[in-house]
C-alpha cells in the first residue's frame, strides 16, 4: 500500500510539472502573439502617418 502511495504522489508530481511547463509554454505564446499584434498596430499607424 505504502508504494501506490508513493508512486501516486509522484505521478501527481510529474503532472504538475508538466501542467506548469504547457501553462508556461502558452504564456510565451501569448505574449508572442500580442507583441506581433502591436507591431502590426505600429506599422498601420506609422503607414498612416506618411
């Protein structure tokens, strides 16, 4: 019993470093994503601009 025990938490314990790393994975997803947004915002004002 003492060894399901274990291996649990450790399975536990694996599926939370691999949630973490997707939750990080799309954090710098996003911010990729909102930094193109601004860039393209930049450049159709710059376009305007001219």
């Amino acid at each position: 019993m003492n060894h399901e025990k274990n291996c649990d938490h450790i399975a536990l314990h694996i599926g939370f470093k691999i949630a973490k790393l997707a939750l990080e994975a799309a954090a710098v997803a996003a911010a990729f994503c909102l930094m193109k947004e601004v860039h393209k915002v930049h450049k159709a004002i710059e376009k305007k601009e001219k």
